[in-house]
C-alpha cells in the first residue's frame, strides 16, 4: 500500500478532484498548507509599503491506494494540477506497513 501526498496550488484543486473522481478514486484527504519552493515567496506592495510574502499558500492531498494504482494517480495529479510554471507543487509516494478501517476493524487492502 502506498500514500501518496501531493502538494498543489490552491486554484486547481477543483481540477483535481475531478480528475481523480474520473479515474476512480474513492477517498482522499484535503488540507491547507504553507510554504515555498524555489519560488521562495514574492514581494507585495500594500498602501505603499513593500513586504515579503514567504510563506506561500498551498494545498495538501494524500490518497491511500494499493501499490497497482499508484502510478496511474500520481499522472492524473500532475496531469491535473500542473500549469507548467514555477510552484506547481510537489508529488511524492510514501510506503505504508499497515491501513486500518476504525468502523470494522479490516486492514490492508480491505481498509482502504
């Protein structure tokens, strides 16, 4: 079993969702995160004064799938969420020792 986490601008979330809707997947978890890149923030002008804005707002999503579908998701959300720009996001796979349903108790596979 896999998690996959991507990090992904706050605009093309809807995008998103649809695609991994369209591709069959079931559950995933979204939140709201922060940080920066190699875009390392910008600068903002507000009534004249100029600030830096270096913590840049983004969204976390984190599917759990089996290890057979987590190549295929993983190209639906860079199909998805990439714009072709700097601070499109990051993508990356983390392998899971064990899943479980806290309703009824099934794990691995079962669970997700």
């Amino acid at each position: 079993m896999k998690l996959i986490t991507a990090i992904i601008q706050s605009h093309k979330l809807d995008d998103v969702k649809v695609a991994l809707a369209d591709a069959g997947v079931h559950g995933i978890t979204i939140s709201e995160a922060n940080g920066y890149g190699q875009q390392r923030g910008h600068t903002e002008f507000y009534r004249g004064v100029e600030y830096v804005v270096d913590l840049i707002p983004k969204i976390r999503v984190e599917i759990v799938t089996s290890d057979a579908e987590m190549e295929s998701i993983v190209d639906v959300i860079i199909k998805s969420a990439g714009t072709g720009h700097i601070g499109d996001g990051k993508i990356w796979v983390t392998t899971l020792d064990m899943v479980a349903r806290v309703r009824t108790g099934e794990t691995g596979i079962a669970a997700i």
